[in-house]
C-alpha cells in the first residue's frame, strides 16, 4: 500500500517555513552550527536542515524543542499561558469524550 502524503493548506506550509527561517535566522546570528544544535536537540543534523527549510512533515514537538533551545518564544511565558493552559483544560472537561454521529430520525408518517 503506498504511503499516502497529506495536503497542508498554503498558510500552513508558510508558517512553518517563516518558523524555519528564524531557527536558521538565529542558530546563525548566534554562531551555533548545524551539527551542534542537533546534537543539542537530539535529532540528525538531516532533520534540523529540514526543520529550517520549514518542511511540514517534521514533529511540532521538534520545532517547538528547537526554538526553545535558541530562546525562540512561540507561546507566551508565565500567568497568560498558565490561564489559557487551564481554560482549555475547563472547555475539554466540559466536552463529550469522543465524537459521534447522530443519526437522523425520520418522524415523518
């Protein structure tokens, strides 16, 4: 069976390639190398080049360890994050535990 490839939206491939360009942007101005950010981050240094050319196929969670490394902030520190982290907590509490379709009645006799 072939591997089936998703289909990112334009705005999301952009995203993730203005996120690799400021990895790229500041591992450069801070004089660190490919290889030693990846050794610091855990991944190849494949995988680091293809986080900065921003391809969509990459772990978010790489993304996110890579620019936290570099002192990139993609969320905003202390009491705003802590009170959206538990607003959403709340909303996820409040919702169904999985989605179901409703199948629809047919009252017409």
């Amino acid at each position: 069976m072939p591997r089936r490839h998703p289909s990112y939206a334009p705005r999301t491939i952009r995203a993730v390639e203005m996120l690799g360009m400021e990895v790229a942007r500041v591992r450069i101005s801070r004089q660190v190398t490919q290889a030693e950010l990846a050794e610091r981050a855990g991944i190849s240094a494949e995988t680091l080049s293809s986080v900065e050319q921003g391809r969509p196929t990459v772990a978010i969670g790489t993304y996110f360890e890579v620019a936290h490394l570099l002192g990139i902030d993609l969320l905003e520190e202390g009491d705003e994050l802590d009170v959206a982290w538990s607003r959403a907590r709340q909303t996820l509490t409040l919702l169904p535990g999985r989605v179901r379709h409703t199948v629809p009645v047919d009252d017409e006799f």
